[in-house]
C-alpha cells in the first residue's frame, strides 16, 4: 500500500502577520524525515472538499517586512 500524506491548508487571517505560527524550512526536514521519501504529498482543503498537488513550480519566495512606526 502506498501511503499517502496530507498538509491540511487552513486560513488563519488576510496576511502573513496574522499567521500565529509556521514552521521554518528546517522544522519541515525534520518533520518528513519520518516518512519514505516516496511518499505522495497533497494539499487538502477545506476537510477533503478539494485537493491540491505541490511542485517545485507551486512554490514562491518573498521577504517579511516590519511595519515602520510613523512619527
């Protein structure tokens, strides 16, 4: 049997700074270093109402930028 392992993606506000907490890349590696490297990763959205694949073309970088206080 193949297994399958699932990222449930959940909404948690309308910008990153109200995200209260993610993992860091190197929170990630550990993390699967638990499964098979075959194993298949999908997202699941919305309890299994919709699904999405992840690929290398999927992901994106940016920069977290703090507000600056005006006088």
């Amino acid at each position: 049997m193949t297994q399958i392992l699932y990222l449930n993606a959940m909404r948690e506000g309308y910008g990153i700074d109200q995200v209260r907490r993610t993992m860091t890349v190197g929170d990630l590696i550990c993390f699967l270093e638990q499964y098979d490297e075959d194993t298949k990763v999908y997202l699941k959205h919305d309890g299994g109402y919709t699904y999405g694949g992840i690929t290398e073309c999927r992901f994106e970088e940016g920069e977290e930028f703090e507000e600056e206080e005006c006088d």
